[in-house]
C-alpha cells in the first residue's frame, strides 16, 4: 500500500519533470528523467547494470520482446502487469512520446 501511494503521488509530478526537460528540447532526456524518477525502482532503466527487482526486465532489452512503440497504447490506457509490486499508471500523450524516445535510445 505505501509503495502504491509513493508511486502514485510521484505520478501527480511527473508531467512538471517531463516538461522541464522537454523545454530542454531532447525528448529522450525527458524519457530518461520520467525513467529515473518512476522506474528506476525496480527496472534497470540504464544501458548498463541489473535492475533492483530481479522480477522487472532491465529496460534495454524491452526492444527484444516488444517494439518501443506497441507500449504506446497500454501506457496511454493504463499499464497492468500480473503482480502486485508494479502500480498501474497512465501517461500522458507527450510522457509517452518522451518515454518511447527514451527506450529507442537504449
């Protein structure tokens, strides 16, 4: 319950951390930042190192599995995966943008 009430508030935030680094103009810095801020619990969210829950697949090798871009639509609609430790969340068209740049990145 409280890592899902962290994980939430951080949430309320993200667009306010994503804009700053857009106006930066690199739309994968701000992926990156939205990576760090959210993700980085858990996943591997770098090109290099283990991810903090060995459950939760290191970020660069997302591509493997999925292109970046079928993620667009479940991060729109809401991502749910089958356990308890990751919270569902939405993002918002431009967070989605800035996160698929980041992935490619990778």
């Amino acid at each position: 319950m409280h890592r899902t009430l962290i994980a939430a508030t951080a949430f309320l935030l993200m667009p306010a951390f994503a804009d700053a680094a857009r106006a930066n103009g690199d739309e994968a810095d701000s992926g990156h930042l939205l990576a760090n801020q959210f993700c980085a619990q858990c996943h591997a969210v770098e090109s290099t190192g283990d991810s903090p829950l060995k459950a939760a697949p290191p970020f660069r090798t997302l591509s493997e599995k999925y292109p970046p871009e079928h993620l667009a639509e479940a991060l729109a609609e809401g991502i749910m995966v089958g356990h308890e430790a990751m919270p569902e969340f939405q993002m918002t068209p431009e967070q989605i943008d800035s996160f698929i740049a980041y992935l490619r990145s990778l």
